[in-house]
C-alpha cells in the first residue's frame, strides 16, 4: 500500500513562509503526477499545484507567484513553498498521487495563517 506522509505546517503569520513536504513510501519516478490540495473550514477540496513526472507544473491563480512546488527524486518527496502566506491561504494541505493505479492521498498537515 502507498503511503503519502506530509509535514511541516503550523502557524505563521500573514506575510510569512512555510514549506511543506509530502515523503512517499515508493520512488516517486513510478507517479504520473503529484500534486498539493487544499480545504478549508465549509470549503470543497482545491487543487493548488501539481507537478508531473516530465517536471510540469500548474498552480492555482489565487497562489501563482508564491507558491512553488517541486521534486526530490533522491528523497522521494515532493515540497510545496508557500511564500507571501495570506490569511485566505489557511487550510489542512493535502498530498495526492497518481500512478496510474489509483489515487493516493496523504492525511493532511495543517497550514494556519494569523496574526
């Protein structure tokens, strides 16, 4: 069984940086795709970015500019750097793949944004 571990939310205030990290239990080369979702309180699921095996990526427009997300093949982890954090950017951020297979989703690391 896949499995997807992100970490490396917490609280920051608006203005600030976080970088999260979603560490996957197989080479992340054999993922067609691996993206970030986020979900906020009374909000649907939201794709933020994404990043395929030939390195594409897309972002969502309201974190174009200042999200990044990329991949570690040696580390099998893919990051997500959000910089210039806003408070609307509060949410559980979650990591998704796909393989082919299937869809696979990590449990959800908390990003809250407040002075």
């Amino acid at each position: 069984q896949v499995q997807l571990v992100e970490s490396g939310g917490g609280l920051v205030q608006p203005g600030g940086s976080l970088r999260l990290s979603c560490a996957a239990s197989k080479s992340i080369y054999t993922f067609n795709v691996m993206g970030w979702y986020r979900q906020a309180p009374g909000k649907q699921r939201e794709l933020v970015a994404y990043v395929t095996n030939i390195d594409y990526t897309n972002y969502a427009d309201s974190v174009k500019g200042r999200f990044t997300i990329s991949r570690d093949n040696a580390k099998n982890t893919v990051y997500l750097q959000m910089n210039s954090l806003k408070p609307e950017d509060t949410a559980v951020y979650y990591c998704k793949a796909y393989d082919g297979l299937g869809d696979y989703w990590g449990q959800g690391t908390q990003v809250t944004v407040s002075s």
